[in-house]
C-alpha cells in the first residue's frame, strides 16, 4: 500500500471511518525536513501494508485542519485511533520509531 494523500475534503472522513490506525504526516512541499521524511512514510506503509493507513496531508492546502489539530511546525505526524488523536510526534523519526507509534 503507498502513502494516501489527504485533502480537506476528505481528511475527515479517513481518519474517522477508518478502523485501523490512521497515521498523517502534516507537511508542506517547500519544507527540506519533510522531504526528507517522506520516502521514510513510504517505507512504513510498505511495511504494516493492510494493518494502518499511512496518510499525508498539505498544511498549506487544508489550513483550516492543521489549526484544528494545533500543528504549528512541520513534518507533525499524528497517529488517529477511531477518529481521536492518541499520539503525536514533531519533527523526523526513523522508519522504527514511526512504526512504535502504530503499536498499541
């Protein structure tokens, strides 16, 4: 499975429909660190495959959502269980430690 990209749309709907952990990645294409994240977030979707989702999403497309969700620097990864927030984490991980904060 490859990393799905969100828009305001339907950011929403995924992380609340959704009975696997959802985990999003709030970045922006002009940010050097998220870049660097990203073929990490590749790796780990590659990895846990059907068992979560692994989601991205534009802050400076979905504004509102990134407010919402109090993001003030970026990458911002925020893993969802049944639509509530349950673990966050600011700045870049390893591949593992991105996996730890899927884990129960």
């Amino acid at each position: 499975m490859s990393v799905l990209h969100l828009t305001a749309e339907n950011f929403k709907a995924t992380v609340q429909n959704t009975e696997k952990p959802v985990l999003v990645d709030f970045f922006a294409d002009w940010c050097m660190p998220c870049k660097m994240f990203a073929p990490i977030l590749e790796k780990v979707s590659e990895k846990v495959g059907d068992d979560a989702v692994i989601a991205k999403i534009n802050i400076d497309e979905a504004e509102a959502i990134a407010m919402e969700y109090g993001v003030m620097s970026i990458p911002t990864v925020i893993v969802f269980k049944s639509g509530e927030e349950v673990r966050r984490n600011v700045g870049g991980m390893s591949a593992g430690e991105v996996l730890n904060m899927l884990k129960d």
